[in-house]
C-alpha cells in the first residue's frame, strides 16, 4: 500500500481513503463522467475499497480523485480520474497522473494501462502513457 501525502500550495494529495468525500464522488461520476453515469453508489463504494485511491483537495474539500486498480506486481489500470471544473487549468490533473505514475511500487509493472476518450495528450506527456502497441492481443469481456 502507499501511505502518499503530497502539497503543493493550497493543494493536496492523499491516498488515504478516510479523507475520499463519496458525495463528491459519485456526483461526478454519475452526472459528469461518459463512462460512469450508470455506476450505482454501493458499486463507487466497493470499487474505492477495492482500489488504491488518489483524492486532490483544496484543504478540505475534494476537488478531484482517480482511482488504481492493481496487483502492485505486473498490472495496473488507471481509471475514473477527474478534477471538478472550477479546478480546472490549475495544472492539477497533471500533478495527480505524475504523483501516480511516479510511485516506486507502481513504477515497473509490466502493464500499466487507462482508456481516455480525450485526454490522450495529458497521459502521454505527464505519465508516459503510449497508445497500445499490439492492440489485437486484448480482448474484453462485455457485461451483458
């Protein structure tokens, strides 16, 4: 597990879940995210629990989060990260993916993977990201 606190300014960022604010949360995700406006709270809830969780606030206040789903040994996949709006073009989401892919315990997996729709360029240049080499090799199990 990583015991991560970092600041910069007014900003900061935590791995500790007792600090996720789940309003904030789900709230995003479920009114502002394309890929999660279906996602029941009690499946937010037991994905945070499941995963390694990287909350950014403004003191208090949660203003972004983004969520590892990992063995801490081979693979990782990044997903549901955001920064609210009113925080936006503060340079916060870059500092978050470079806070996560910098991680000594996620530095060397074999696989560190994400999916984007448009922030391709933000996860190429702040965390190294590349799209998939031999695309052909993955597969997906839809739920049905």
């Amino acid at each position: 597990m990583i015991n991560l606190e970092e600041t910069r300014e007014q900003f900061r960022i935590s791995t500790d879940k007792s600090q996720l604010d789940l309003t904030v949360i789900s709230n995003w995700l479920t009114k502002e995210s394309y890929w999660a406006t279906n996602r029941s709270l009690e499946t937010i809830k037991l994905s945070i629990e499941n995963s390694l969780c990287f909350g950014v606030y403004e003191e208090q206040r949660q203003i972004g989060f983004a969520r590892i789903v990992t063995d801490y040994a081979t693979f990782a996949w990044l997903c549901d990260v955001f920064i609210l709006n009113d925080y936006k073009g503060k340079g916060l989401g870059k500092w978050l993916v470079e806070t996560i892919t910098t991680q000594p315990v996620l530095k060397n997996l074999r696989s560190f993977i994400l999916a984007t729709r448009d922030a391709h360029g933000l996860y190429e240049r702040y965390g190294g990201f590349q799209t998939l080499a031999e695309p052909t090799r993955w597969m997906v199990r839809p739920k049905k």
